[in-house]
C-alpha cells in the first residue's frame, strides 16, 4: 500500500548493510568483529526479516539519518576521530570495493549512471547502493568522482552523502510518494571554526557548499572525520506503481534477444535432426522391421536387435531412481519460482521474496519426488522401497545442507553478516524433516500403489553380448559431447544472473529466463534422444545411465564457466572468499545437473518406449 508523505514528515531511511562488489564476495558482508565506525542512532532498531532476506545475509537495522518531506537541509551526521584500527577497516574496505545500501519507503539507495548503447544513445541506470570510498588514481569502477585533489594510492571515504528524493503527486490523494531515491556520494575534507566539539550542531564549517572540487577525506591514518548530508526534492511523473522501473531496467535487451536468438538456433538445429530421424530413419528401420523375416533380420543390425535388453535394469538403480525423483522436485520448484515471478507475483518490492518461495516450493515438491522417484524404482524391478524413499528424502539435501553448512562455518570465522543464524539453521532443518520428508513419503506411497503399464517387449534371461564400439561412440565421449548445447543454449543468460549474485546487480527479465528455461528443456530432451538412437543402433542398451548423464553433463560446463567468470570478472584474493565461491557454484552445479538430466532421461525413456512399441517382435 502507498504511503502518502505530508511535509515534514518524517521519513525513515534504514540500512541494510555494507557488501563489497568485484573484490571479495558478497558473502562477507559487514563484518562484526571490527564494525566500521559509522554514525549510529541511540537506539539501533532490527527490522523484521523474512526467510529469504535472512538467506541473502540482510541484516536491516534503522540509521541516523533525520529527513523530512520536502525539507531540503545540510546537516552533520556526526563526528568521529577514527584510531588506526578503524581507519585501517575503511582502507581495507574500499580498497575491496565495499558499497553501502539503504532503504528509504521500501526503495533501495541506487547510484545513477549512464551508459552509451551500440546505437550511441545514452541512456540512464542505476546500481544498487553507493561506493564506500574510493582510491586515488584508481581507474576500478568504485572511483566514480575524479578528484584533483586525490592522491594516487590512497583511499578516501565518501563522508557526504547527497540524497536526491524524487516524489510524486496527483489530485487523488493528500500530500506525495516517493518514487525514486538516489545517492551521490562526496568525500569532503571538511573544516571548521574554533574549536572541536561533540556537539556537531555548533561546529562552523567553511567546506560548504559542498561540491567535488574540495578536498577528499583520507582514511589511511588516524584522524577526524565528520559525516555530512544533505537532501534534494525532486518532482517526478513516475507514478506510485512504476517507480521500480528504473532499478529493474536493465539496458541490453538486445544481448538477452541475442540469447534467445542463439538458443532458436540450436534448437531448430536439434529439431531437424530429431525430425528427420523420426519421419525418415526410423519410419524406414521400422518398415524393414516389420517386413524382414527372422532369417534376414539374423543379418541385419539396428535397434531392433537389443529389443530384449532394452528394458534391462541399469546398475544401481537406487540412485538412479533418487537422482531422478530430486531432479523432478528441482525442476518443478525452478519452474514455478521463474513463473510467478514473471508473472508478478513477486515484486522487488517484497525483499526476500524469490528466495522464500524458491525454499518452500522445494519443500511442497516433496510428493512429486517421491512419486516419480518410487514409480521408477518400481520399473526398475527394485524391492527395497524404504530404502529408496530415504534416500531421495535425504541423499542430494543431505549434501547440499551439509557443504552450506561447512561453508557457513568459514563465513562466521569472519564475523559476516551473511552467516546463517544458528535458528535458521534449525529452522531449515525443521522444514526439511518436518514437512519435506513426510511429503517424499507420502509421493512414495502414490508411486508404489501406481499400476505399471505392460512393457512393449519381453526383457531376455541371458543378457546380449554389446559389440566393440567405435571411439565416438564411447560413453566418456558422448557425456561431454551431450552437455555441451544445453549448456550453449543458456550461457549468455547466466553471465546476467551470476553477475546478479556475486556482483549485487539488479536482475529482473524473468521473461526472457522463462524462454530460456523452455529452450533448455526441449535442446536437453532432444539431444538426448538423437544420442539414445545412435547408441541403440549401435546395439549397446545401456541407456539409462547415459541418457541422465548426457544431458546432466552440462553442469559439468556450468562449473568450468564459473572458473573463467572467477578469473575475469571477479578480484578475489583471499582463500575464503574464493572458497565460498567456489562451493556455492559447485552447489550450483548439482542442482543443474541433476535437473537437465532428469529432462534427458525422461525424454529418452518416452522415445525407447514408443519406437519398442511400433516394432513387431515375435
């Protein structure tokens, strides 16, 4: 609901917390053990956090900032004589790149910035939050303002923070609503007349106007500085309902239509192939088939040949049938997220929001995981059917909980705001065991009840002997072969949402994730098709396994992208940082694989499926 400001109300703006962009990770957040020495109110107030905000790390407490509608004033925040080992934790920061959000009527402190499309027109963005400092000489992004005054090498703090509030009004309602809040960060060496005092509504400066062509504040040494602001009222037409549409623009959709552009290709390339496999190869082999005597077929080789081994059990199965059950529960939870979200249905507005959803509809999906994990099992001539619900309830979850929870350990060594409270840990836990595990069991009990179809053809006692295999035809080959055009289809778009995550950006275009999530499941389904026909013409059967890892390769390609984005977009340096990174990506990873093999082998277990029932065997 808006609210409607009345002048000189007063307007609270909170902060949420310190995070650092491109040098270290956002997963070290505001470090507790040596709090940056910022102005505080008297009375430091949390703000209540849902589910996903405490995931994301937010930790949103009120600040001291005293603004009030349509008052434009300059006030001293505070003033603080920094010693040697808080200035060393400003120096360390900006040098990090650390930028500081805040939250004004729910909007997001955002930097104005603007960028020069292919086209040559100049259009205007906003990143989240403010720069905490800068380095002279710095040519790194962080440096925003060019100081004469600046010495190359040394940091300085941004002390003044310049608060442009855009409103809006209209004859419907009493008094205006924010709409746009934006930063401009200055560092002022600021100076005064007389003596210091700690009443900072006395002090005399002379360093005012404010404006870029003072002094900066340096913060490589023990010393004074005083935190300044001011506030700017700026009318805007932007209405109440679109004022997040500057912070979601986000001004390349020509290299998201690119990436869908990219991705038709591949699929209009895997859809001929599958086409003309389907209408051409198989009509013929299946009219040859159905016309050949025993005698001739005796000669013949082809598909038709293993048509009683075909629907032999793999190895292992157990876990087949868990990795399956985990990867339907994976999918149905990231489709339905990616859909509500297009759809609306959660706002920016609502911190936390995607994320929460995400954690309870992977929670709900419980039944179906357990469903389709028992239903396969059971195909799969299984008999230990406790056994298997359990492990689908607890095997994946079980590891991803448990290197989120190694991990945590690590962020909680450095005092990080982004460490998951120990309640949440039990909070999680309680999900998963109390709501996740009953509802696998519950899918499970469905799934053994279900009555399996008659299978096509009758499985032979004496296993087939496999020919020898050509070189490109070999498992190993073919894996890493399958992964590559799902991944191919979908890799322009992860630039976009990994910079989302580990750069702090704003992303929105779930749109454009919807076609791209619909592209992925169609190149998966196909390319695992077109390599389960080759591999059953070449009469090796054993397709189950391969049919879940051709296409669940790609998050092997997943893995190494995020090697490369390592090295080229980020600066991290320290182990722990760079540890995080790379078990969240590895966590990544799984979820990615086990979702795109899931949609490969079920593919190609419908495909076996029809071509043994339109071949006649006697």
């Amino acid at each position: 609901t808006p609210w409607a400001r009345r002048p000189a109300g007063r307007i609270r703006a909170r902060v949420p917390r310190t995070a650092p962009r491109g040098a270290q990770l956002a997963a070290l957040r505001s470090p507790r053990a040596i709090p940056l020495p910022f102005c505080r109110p008297t009375d430091v107030i949390n703000a209540a956090e849902n589910l996903g905000e405490v995931l994301h790390g937010s930790v949103i407490k009120n600040s001291a900032y005293d603004i009030r509608m349509s008052e434009s004033q300059f006030k001293i925040l505070c003033r603080k004589v920094l010693t040697e080992e808080e200035a060393k934790a400003f120096s360390d920061k900006i040098k990090d790149e650390y930028r500081v959000h805040m939250i004004m009527d729910n909007l997001p402190a955002a930097t104005k910035m603007y960028r020069e499309m292919a086209d040559g027109k100049v259009v205007t963005m906003y990143d989240r939050g403010y720069a905490l400092g800068f380095v002279g000489g710095s040519d790194r992004a962080s440096a925003a303002v060019v100081n004469a005054h600046a010495k190359p090498g040394v940091p300085y703090v941004h002390n003044h923070l310049r608060f442009v509030v855009k409103f809006h009004k209209e004859e419907s309602f009493a008094g205006a609503r924010i709409v746009g809040f934006e930063v401009e960060p200055l560092s002022v060496a600021h100076k005064y007349k007389g003596e210091p005092s700690a009443d900072v509504a006395s002090l005399s400066l002379t360093t005012v106007p404010v404006g870029p062509d003072l002094p900066p504040q340096p913060v490589d040494k023990a010393g004074e500085v005083l935190f300044t602001y001011d506030v700017k009222w700026e009318h805007s037409e932007i209405r109440w309902a679109s004022r997040w549409d500057l912070y979601l623009y986000m001004g390349d959709d020509q290299v998201h239509w690119f990436s869908i552009i990219n991705s038709l290709a591949i699929v209009l390339l895997l859809t001929g192939i599958v086409a003309m496999i389907m209408m051409r190869t198989l009509r013929r082999d299946l009219n040859r088939y159905n016309e050949a005597d025993k005698e001739d077929l005796a000669e013949e080789s082809g598909w038709k040949l293993v048509h009683g081994d075909v629907f032999r059990p793999p190895p292992v199965p157990l876990l087949l049938a868990c990795s399956a059950g985990t990867g339907v529960q994976l999918f149905l939870m990231a489709f339905i997220s990616i859909l509500c979200a297009m759809l609306g249905f959660l706002s920016p507005a609502n911190r936390g929001g995607l994320l929460t959803v995400t954690v309870l509809l992977y929670v709900l999906m419980g039944i179906p995981a357990g469903y389709h994990s028992a239903y396969l099992y059971k195909c799969l001539k299984g008999a230990e059917w406790q056994k298997c619900t359990l492990m689908t309830a607890l095997f994946y979850p079980g590891v991803v909980f448990s290197a989120i929870f190694l991990l945590n350990f690590f962020i909680w060594s450095k005092g990080s705001s982004a460490a998951l409270p120990f309640g949440t840990m039990l909070a999680l836990l309680a999900m998963w065991f109390g709501i996740s595990v009953p509802l696998v069991f519950l899918g499970a009990f469905f799934g053994y009840k279900a009555k399996l179809p008659d299978a096509p053809v009758r499985t032979n006692e004496i296993p087939r002997q496999i020919p020898e295999q050509a070189w490109y035809m070999g498992g190993a080959f073919n894996i890493l072969m399958g992964g590559i055009l799902p991944f191919g289809a979908i890799f322009i778009e992860l630039f976009f949402i990994m910079t989302s995550i580990w750069l702090q950006r704003f992303y929105y275009v779930f749109g454009f994730l919807m076609l791209v999530l619909l592209i992925l499941v169609i190149t998966c389904s196909e390319i695992s098709i077109v390599l389960c026909y080759f591999q059953l013409c070449n009469e090796d059967y054993h397709w189950w396994w391969r049919s879940f890892l051709t296409s669940g390769s790609s998050g092997l390609y997943l893995f190494a992208y995020s090697i490369m984005y390592f090295y080229t977009q980020l600066e991290i340096t320290n182990p722990i940082p760079t540890m995080i990174y790379f078990g969240y990506m590895a966590v990544g990873a799984l979820v990615f694989f086990l979702i795109t093999g899931t949609v490969g082998f079920y593919s190609s277990w419908q495909f076996v499926w029809t071509i043994y029932s339109a071949v006649k065997v006697d």
